[in-house]
C-alpha cells in the first residue's frame, strides 16, 4: 500500500487550526462480544470488459484485429502496396489473413501499419515482443520486416526499432522477434514492409511487452495486475456485467470460445459497443485473448476467490424487450451444460474432458472453483423460470458450488421486491445487490443490512459506487461516502459475504462509463480515491466483527452522531483490533475509542492510523471534487500516522472529509 507518513503533532495541530468539536465521541467497543466471522471473499474486484478495460487494457496485446476478423476485415489496418485478404487460413475460428505480393515497381512497397488501441505507445529501452503466424507464397523464404515508429517524429526517421524475419517456407508457423525501441514515444504504430521478391501469407499479428505480469507470454499489463494485486482481493468477479448477457444472444460472452489456443479463439462484439452513442467507439471487440483460463489463474495469483458469472439464456433486457429475444424456458439444456462443463474446467480431473483442457493449457492442478452467478441483472418472472433448472442442475451434480443469484438492476423497487423471495425460494447461496446511486443513498444506507434476515441467501453488494449528483466523475466526496457506507456492510458481515466496488478500469481515451476505480493510458495508471478506500477496507479486513456504539447505538451517521460512521474489527493474526471511521462532517472530531472487557492482564498499546483525506483548498478547506490523475497520482493517497493508547483507550483527532483505518494491538 502507498502510503505517506507524518508526524501525529502536525495533524493534531492542523485539525486545531481547523476548529474542533467541544468535546470527544466516546466509542465503546465491546471485546468481549466478538460476533460474525468477516469472509474471506468480503472485499473483492468485479472486471467488466467496459471502458477498453480488456483489449486496450488489462489485456497486454498491442495490436488491435490481431487476426483481421472485425467485420471490416482491416479495421485497426492501413495498407499499402499489393495486399489482398483471404479466407482459408489454418485457424477454424479465425480464417482471415493478408497476403503480401511485391509491389510492381521496385522503388514501391508493399505492407502493413496497425494503429493499436488509441496508439501503441513503448518506452526506451524496453523489450517487446513481437510474433505471427506466417507462410512463404512459394518453396523460397521471403523476408519482413517489422518496425515500430513514430509518424510524428521530428527526427530523420520514423523507426525507433526493425527487426527482420525470415518466412522459411510454404508451411505456416509461428515467428517470434523482440523489438526495443531507441525512444519512448506516445502514439506510435506497427509497421511490417514485404522486404523480398517473395510474398508471404500473415496471420494472428500480435505485440506484446515482454513483461508481462508473473511473466505469462498471453500475459497483462504489468503495472495493471499489480494494482490489483495490491488491493489484497478476497473475490474476483469476471467477465462481467452486461457483456454476459450480450446486445443479443448471439453476441453474449460465451466461455468456451475463450479457452484454447489464443490464436483460434473468435472474435466476439462487445455488448458496449453501440450502447452509448454520445461516446461511440465502432472498433470495440472482444478477442477473447484474455478468457476464462486468464481470469481463472489472475484470481489464483492474487490470492481471490474466482466468481465466474454465466448466461441464464437471456439476452440484455435493456435492449430486448420482446420475449423471442431469449431462449425459451424449455430449451435451456445447452446452457446448462456449458455451466456444468465450466465447473470441470476449473475443478474437473485432467483425464475429464474439460479438465484436460486446462491441463492443456498450462494448469493441471484444478483451480478450486467454489462459486458461480447465474444470470447478471435480471429481473422479472422470466428470470427465476430460467434459473431454476440451472439450480436443479447444479446442485445435483456439483452440490459443493454455492450459487449467486441477482436482485435486479435496483437497490429497490418493484423488480428487487420481487426477485428477494423468488431467490429465497430458489435457496441461492447468494443474492447480488446493484447500486449505482447519489450521495444521500451513502449516507443513508450504513444500517441497510441491519434489519436483514440473518438466516437465507447472503448478499453480494456485486457492483456499487457513489454517483455525485452532477459529478458524475472521480472525485473524493465519493469515496468518502463509499467508505462510510462499507461500515455498514462490515458490521453486517453475518449477512454481506461480498463486495465489489463498479467498474475497475477505464482508458482515459476509451471510457464510456464513469466513475471507475483505476484509470490508465497506454503508458501508465493511477489508483482514484475509491481504489483507496476499496485497499483499506481489503488490507484490514480483520477477522470478527465487535459491537461498537457511541451512546449506545452503532455509528452510522444518524442524528446527533455528527456526521460519524465506524465498524469494528478483531484482527487474530495479532491479537489486536482494527476500526475504521469515516467523518463525514465539516468539522474534525476529537474520538475516544474505549475498549471494553479486555481481556485480564491486557492493555492496548500504541498503534498507527492510516488516513485518507482531500488536499486543502487555498481557503484551508478539503478540495472534496478533486482526484488523483495520470499527471498528479499521489494528491489523494493514505497517510500513517501514530495512535498513542494505553490501558483500555485510544484517542484520535479525524479532520473532516477524512476517512481512518486505526489499528492497535495488544501490549504483550
């Protein structure tokens, strides 16, 4: 976690300056009173392939229709010289390629330039690797050349790296080459000439770093999996989102298309790509590159629960509204298989049919699936119709799977009041919340789960975040509020299992949805205040729940709690105890935190609080619409300071806007 340190008599000073409370907010926590276990999938990453968040983004490849089978087949392509496109190629689900002839007079060229996703941007001295699959156009080798270059360099020449390939033969294979680049450059491109009297025949174009995260050749972007990574996630949710569902049936996410051989995985459109007309990208597509074994071992790698979410044999009812749109209720049967054979992929021996295609792929050992969401967000009868034969399914043949079901695309309403019982009924394991909502919806909702059942299907707050009534954009008013709210899912932990904050990533140059907790160009990211909020809360999960109550009621902003929202924690790895406080307030607060019925023999000893608070305006107040950016990444980042304590207190000064993990351990 990034963090800056400073010294506990600056903030107590600057909070001074700022005008404190007349007197400290009493917390009794009760050690004695140690409730609902906090599960390990509590905090977690949902992945939607929404904003160029997988080509173009998390996904490492470079070059964009790789395989030449966008509808416009040189989409991504500019050509020039003789390149005639053909149809016969040696992948079945990828048939296109491009046929190199020498241009007709030897001062002519004949090639290829790709522009990649919004550029292809490299960095001095880095290696990238670059392969194909190529033949020779008759029994003599013929030569390429490959460059990358930047069309708008000031310099005698536009290559910043070339490299030759040799095509030996009539036989297709795969070429591999490395190219490092003499300048960092922003917006550059792909460039491949013919450099002999021989044509040749390319296929599956690809461009990769050659570091790639844990260093897998159909890898991530380095720098994106770490933040990932970083968070410490408990659940990883993938693909998605709507993009399981698809415009229509045809176009859904379909999980065996994105397993095997990359180069002979389909090309599928992405169910955003005509979604939002005002933000219109008419070249999004899915290459499936980066599929289901890819989510399945980044979720291992990072140490995350996997959540795959499969079609219910509906298509996006936003945009379908006639009922032959999906498949009818009787004709579910090969959707159900597809949802019992992904279970053997991720869990099945290496002698099942799956199974062994995973082995095949690089993992013998299973990847212990243990859940899976049926349906995204689905609403109406039609839903729990189709449901109910996969639960059926399901649970006869792999009882183990706990499975998640949906709540609708609303917090609340006609549809969630309807769907609740229906999944009671159905007995899901698990039930997924949506809330995209403004700021009085986070504030109010810190006691949202304490007047749920306590016995039945858990909740799964799947896709959430605080949309500023006319800030639809990062800013760190949200996050606070964000933070506020997930007090309330903490101390409910006996009934919220999960969480995952919505959507991860966006291209500044790509995105169509906002906010979004990480955002990125071709050459660097940066973590928003969200994503800090969201590592928090993960790094310091803890272990049960404590009751914790000012005046004998729990913290959750409600009148004459000033602006207060706090949950506590036991952390059993140290014996000691995390709270976390978010002060909403414009005031700071002067807090005591009083442990109670300690243990005989213990005391507290000191311990750290970490803060998230908004840089200060000119005028000494928080900057609360500002955000970290690719150019300023470290405005909005977590601060340590020390925590005295002793006895059975601890005493804190939390400036307003400011949201605070405080952890303090036990003196031994």
């Amino acid at each position: 976690m990034k963090l800056r340190f400073r010294s506990t008599v600056c903030s107590m000073l600057a909070a001074l300056a700022a005008g404190m409370t007349a007197h400290a907010e009493e917390f009794i926590i009760r050690t004695d009173r140690p409730g609902a276990e906090i599960q390990p999938t509590m905090y977690g990453l949902f992945f939607e392939d929404i904003n160029y968040a997988a080509d173009g983004g998390l996904y490492a490849e470079m070059v964009k229709n790789r395989s030449f089978e966008f509808p416009q087949n040189l989409m991504g392509w500019e050509s020039f010289g003789s390149v005639a496109l053909l149809d016969d190629g040696p992948f079945e689900r990828n048939p296109h390629y491009v046929r190199l002839t020498p241009a007709p007079h030897k001062d002519k060229a004949t090639g290829l330039t790709n522009e990649g996703f919004f550029g292809i941007a490299f960095r001095k001295g880095e290696s990238y690797r670059f392969s194909l699959w190529a033949r020779s156009t008759s029994q003599h080798p013929s030569k390429i050349r490959i460059e990358l270059i930047d069309p708008s360099a000031a310099g005698e020449t536009q290559v910043m790296a070339s490299e030759t390939i040799e095509i030996k033969d009539g036989q297709w294979q795969k070429y591999t080459t490395a190219l490092t680049p003499s300048a960092t450059v922003r917006k550059g491109k792909l460039r491949i000439f013919l450099d002999s009297k021989t044509g040749c025949d390319l296929e599956h174009i690809s461009l990769f770093p050659a570091e790639t995260w844990q260093g897998h050749e159909n890898g991530l972007r380095k720098d994106l999996a770490q933040k990932l990574a970083d968070i410490r996630p408990g659940l990883l949710r993938f693909p998605g989102g709507c993009i399981v569902e698809g415009t229509d049936l045809p176009t859904r996410y379909q999980w065996k298309n994105t397993v095997g051989p990359v180069e002979n995985r389909p090309l599928n459109e992405n169910r955003w790509h005509y979604t939002f007309r005002h933000r219109f990208f008419p070249d999004y597509y899915q290459s499936y590159g980066l599929g289901f074994f890819e989510y399945f071992r980044l979720a291992e790698e990072i140490g995350a629960e996997p959540l795959p979410v499969i079609n219910v044999g509906l298509a996006c009812q936003y945009q379908n509204k006639d009922p032959k749109a999906h498949v009818p209720a009787d004709s579910l049967q090969p959707y159900i298989q597809d949802a019992l054979d992904l279970i053997e992929f991720a869990n099945g021996p290496t002698d099942s049919p799956w199974g062994k295609v995973r082995a095949e792929m690089g993992h013998p050992a299973p990847f212990n699936l243990r859940f899976l969401a049926i349906g995204n967000e689905q609403w109406g009868p039609e839903y729990p119709e189709r449901l109910e034969p996969f639960v059926r399914a399901i649970r006869k043949a792999c009882p183990e799977i706990k499975l998640v079901g949906s709540s609708g695309p609303k917090a609340s309403g006609k549809e969630f009041d309807y769907l609740w019982p229906e999944m009671r009924r159905l007995k899901a394991d698990l039930v997924d919340e949506h809330f995209y909502a403004p700021e009085e919806f986070f504030l109010s909702q810190a006691t949202r789960y304490d007047s749920y059942p306590r016995k039945g299907p858990k909740v799964f707050a799947g896709e959430y975040a605080c949309h500023g009534k006319g800030k639809k954009f990062n800013h760190f008013n949200a996050s606070l509020l964000e933070a506020a709210f997930m007090t309330g899912l903490e101390r409910n932990a006996d009934v919220v299992h999960m969480a995952t904050y919505a959507p991860l990533f966006a291209h500044t140059e790509g995105w169509q949805w906002r906010p979004d907790m990480i955002w990125f160009d071709n050459l660097g990211s940066v973590a928003t205040a969200s994503y800090y909020v969201q590592q928090l809360y993960a790094s310091n999960k803890g272990s049960r729940v404590l009751p914790l109550t000012l005046d004998g009621q729990p913290v959750t902003g409600a009148e004459g709690q000033n602006g207060l929202y706090a949950s506590a924690v036991t952390d059993d790895a140290t014996g000691g105890y995390i709270v976390k406080i978010a002060n909403t307030s414009d005031s700071p607060q002067e807090i005591t935190l009083n442990f109670q019925k300690l243990k005989k023999g213990r005391s507290l000893t000191d311990g750290r609080v970490i803060t998230l608070s908004a840089p200060l305006r000119p005028d000494g107040t928080p900057d609360l619409d500002c955000d970290n950016t690719l150019e300023n990444p470290d405005r909005i980042i977590p601060v340590e300071t020390a925590l005295p304590a002793s006895g059975n207190t601890a005493s804190l000064t939390l400036p307003a806007k400011t949201f605070a993990v405080c952890r303090i351990p036990i003196a031994r």
